[in-house]
C-alpha cells in the first residue's frame, strides 16, 4: 500500500470508495471522495456527511507521492484546507486538476510550488471532463475493468497537456463567483 493511501485509511479520510488498490507498474488508484473536514460525530457508529470534501478524485500515487490527482472542489476556497491535509503527498511532478464548481474562468497556477490547473465544472462529472480532455472515449473504456479505466487516464494524462491560462493563486481566488451546483432530480 502507498503511504497516500495508507495515510487515507489511517486517518478515516475515504468516503464512498468506487475503487482503491493495486495498479500495474508499482502503483495505487483511488476513485471515490477523500474528506477535507469531517462531518458531526453523532454517536459511536454515526457521522454526519463531510462538511468539506475533494468528490469524485481520480487519483493515481506510487509508494510515496500522488502522481495524478483530480477532483470536483465545490468552492475554490475548499482549495486550502483540501491542500493543507494532504500536501505531504502532493509533489512538483504530479499532475493536478481541479474541477471547480464556483469558478468563472479556467487557470493553471502554482501553490507551494505545486502546479494545479483549475477548471469550470458546470453540471459534467470529473471522469467525463477528464476523459474529454485526454481524448478518451467512454465507449473504449466500457469493458475495462475498474483499475485498468484509472491506469488508462493515467497514461493518457502522462502525455497531454492540461494547462489552461496561466494565473496566480489570488487571480483564480478573485475568479470566484456564488455559483453553486444545482442537484437535478426527478420531476
């Protein structure tokens, strides 16, 4: 096990797991949500949801470090605490991206000498925005198994670029807008 992953379920930090395991080559994926700040403990075996948490992460570590990283962020300043608890994992070599649900325009800028590339999310999901900006067809994926979807945007994000225009961290700070995600349900 990585010490991200390891750091995760040491510290009860997973919330609703799709995946967390082995991949080929040495290294560990994770899709699920990862808590930034801990919901109510209500009683012994009860908890409140988490009042902040990174949804939907893809992510990929190898026995240290996080090497691909991608999230929904329901507000960009969930940005800080969400670094501030894993930041000994995060390094100058990953790749980072953030989907950002109040934000007005896309950015790429550093944080602690972290390159992080921030991105509008309007009503998509992180696995759909990432896979179109790999170029990855859903249809191709249909049939693999769950860690062989994550090693395949993990590959294909090895080679692409996934900058957008480059900001500092308070340019994307003033970015920030009150959206916030509209939950559809049946009508």
């Amino acid at each position: 096990m990585s010490a991200v992953l390891g750091y995760i379920k040491e510290n009860s930090l997973d919330w609703q797991p799709s995946f967390n395991g082995e991949l080929k080559d040495g290294r560990f994926g994770y899709r699920g949500s990862l808590i930034v700040e801990a919901g109510k403990q209500l009683s012994p075996d009860r908890v409140l949801p988490p009042k902040i948490q990174a949804k939907q992460v893809i992510m990929v570590t190898n026995d240290k470090t996080i090497e691909f990283f991608a999230c929904e962020l329901e507000s960009f300043e969930h940005f800080i605490p969400m670094f501030e608890k894993y930041k000994d994992f995060f390094s100058k070599d990953s790749k980072n991206l953030l989907f950002v649900i109040d934000l007005n325009e896309s950015g790429t800028f550093e944080y602690e000498g972290i390159t992080f590339n921030a991105f509008v999310l309007d009503e998509s999901s992180v696995w759909n925005e990432t896979l179109d900006m790999l170029n990855l067809e859903k249809g191709d994926l249909k049939k693999a198994s769950p860690s062989e979807k994550i090693e395949a945007v993990y590959d294909e994000s090895q080679t692409s670029d996934l900058s957008a225009k480059s900001r500092t961290y308070d340019e994307m700070m003033a970015l920030k807008s009150n959206t916030k995600k509209v939950l559809m349900g049946a009508v």
